[in-house]
C-alpha cells in the first residue's frame, strides 16, 4: 500500500511552490489513494442519471407539474438536456434510468427500466415507499453497476429527475443531519416566497405524521424516492467496487448522506462536484466535512455538477502525471 507520505512527497516535489495547486492536489493525493498508485488513470467516466416521480408533488411544493419529470427522461434520450451538451463536451458516457417515473415509455434504445413503482406515495400521511422497495432499489442499483465496472469504468457519477425530490432530500437531510426542517428547504425549481413557505408548512406536518427515523433505510422509507434510493444503492455498489464516486447537488448529496450514514467507508472515495445555490446544500456538505470543486450557483440537478467538475479532476491526474519534478528539470528547489 502506498503511504499517503509518498503520495505528498510527490506532489511536493513538481515544479511548484508548496500547496500552489490548492485543490488540486487535494483531488490527486485522493486519487492516488483510491487507486494505490503514483501513476493514477480516469478510465471510461460514466454519469447515471435516475428519474422518478414523487407522491409529494401532489401537494402543491413544486413550481412544475409532475408530469415533466416523463418529459424530461425524453429530453435527455433525444439528446437536448445540459446534461447531455456537457457530457458530450467531455467524452462522458451518460445513462439514463427509469427507476419509477409515472409513465410507459416505449422500449427506447438506452433507458434502461428499473422501475419499482409509479411514483412514491405522497408521505404527506404515508410512507413514501415500503422497505422491501427500498431493498429492490439496492439490488437493481447494484446490478446496474457491476456491468459498468466490468467495463473498466473507475470514476462514476450520479445525477437524478423527479419533481418533488427537493422536499424529499430536504425531508432526508432534516432526519439525518437532525436539522429544523426550515434549514434544509430550499425554492427547488423556483418557488417564490409565497410558494416556499407553503412548501414549508406541509414538509413540517409531514414531519408531525411520522416517528424520527432509526436509521437511512427507514429515513428512505418514510421521506426518500425511488430515484434516490437507487442512487444510495449505486454509490455503495460503486464503493464496493473501489471506484471514484461523483458527487453532484442536493438531491445526489442527500442519497450519499443515506449511504454514509450506511457505510462511512464511502467518503474516501467521494468527490463532492459542488455547491448548490439550494440553500440547504451548504449546510449537508459541512456536515460531511466535505469541500466542493465547484460554487457557481448551480441548481439544476441532472448530474451536470459532475460533468463539469470533471475535466478539473482530469487536470488534477494529469499534473500528478506529467509535470516534472524539482530533480528532473533541473529546476533549484527553495
């Protein structure tokens, strides 16, 4: 195993001032680590994109009718979504996954179909899911995965669609980071104040209708969706499969906070892609102890955190690779 002291003697000694890179060398003394080499790789980048609807939506706390969570699966097969421009932009294999979208689609050529329902239930009174479905999400995830990792896929990423998952995450977030739910709610696809605080006010008595829970699986069965259950199980498939795990905004951060919460072990291998301009993002990320790439005031979900924080991990492999060192330039070290 290569010491972390090898890994920062190697860094220290290219051509540069001590810490000079910032983040940078942070992201390749990770990779170094995950991988247990000096001569770290990206190898075939994919970014699973997991869409379903949400049971809460029907209580009025999204600007958008639940029905464009169908038509943007459609978006992003025909190729039209930000996700897809920036996963096109950097070579990035994008999936896209029916994990319980309220809709038949057709057999389409790369949707690959999981769904465990049609849409969760509103947890406005009931549990949005049952365990069981909660496990079939884990296992299908985890089937999903290990295709991919067979390719030779290393680093991976993890966006979502499903309108209502805001209040799901915030719901998540509150249980799991035992936070007033006011901290954790944020305007989701852009609710204005009259519209936020009624969003507020029904989270709030969904909270009053169910017991604090135990534990993720049960946090996930109260409040979680079926997108975000299945990106829980993908992000400890990945785990399992020692690859590097992308991070994107809220909605994915709440799914990693459930797989945290599963395995600690997952956040070595975690990069966190960005800040959210949701206002709850903030707060989940301190609570991880974790420093994003990215702060641009993002808040569209789809992964797109990760796709374009990825060219910036890619500099970080890179630099570790190919810059030379004090000794091999010839250059005085201070």
């Amino acid at each position: 195993m290569i010491s972390l002291k090898t890994i920062k003697n190697k860094i220290d000694f290219k051509t540069k001032p001590l810490g000079a890179l910032g983040l940078l060398e942070t992201i390749a003394a990770q990779v170094c680590n995950i991988q247990n080499t000096l001569s770290p790789a990206l190898l075939h980048p994919v970014i699973l994109v997991f869409a379903a609807d949400h049971g809460i939506a029907r209580e009025g706390v999204s600007a958008f009718p639940a029905a464009v969570t169908a038509q943007m699966v459609l978006n992003f097969l025909n190729g039209g979504a930000a996700i897809n421009v920036f996963c096109r932009q950097h070579n990035i294999d994008l999936k896209i996954i029916d994990a319980g979208v309220n809709y038949d689609f057709e057999k389409i050529e790369n949707l690959i179909n999981v769904k465990t329902g049609r849409g969760t239930k509103s947890f406005l009174q009931d549990n949005a899911m049952t365990q069981e479905e909660v496990l079939q999400c884990f296992y299908q995830a985890e089937n999903i995965i290990e295709p991919i990792a067979q390719k030779g896929c290393n680093i991976i990423g993890f966006g979502e669609m499903g309108i209502g998952n805001t209040s799901s995450a915030s719901m998540l977030m509150s249980a799991l980071c035992n936070l007033p739910i006011e901290e954790c709610v944020g305007r989701g696809t852009g609710l204005n104040d009259e519209q936020l605080n009624n969003k507020i006010n029904i989270l709030k008595q969904a909270q009053q209708n169910h017991a604090v829970p135990a534990d993720a699986i049960t946090a996930l069965e109260y409040f979680g969706g079926y997108e975000i259950a299945h990106i829980c199980g993908a992000m400890l498939a990945a785990h399992k499969k020692n690859m590097l795990i992308l991070v994107d905004g809220f909605i994915a951060t709440a799914a990693f906070l459930c797989a945290y919460k599963i395995n600690k072990k997952i956040k070595a291998n975690a990069i966190f892609t960005h800040q959210s301009d949701e206002q709850g993002h903030k707060k989940m990320l301190a609570y991880l102890d974790a420093k994003p790439i990215l702060n641009i005031g993002l808040r569209l979900g789809e992964g797109t955190g990760c796709a374009l924080a990825y060219p910036i991990i890619q500099s970080a492999v890179l630099f570790i690779n190919e810059m030379a060192s004090f000794e091999s330039a010839g250059v005085s070290n201070k």
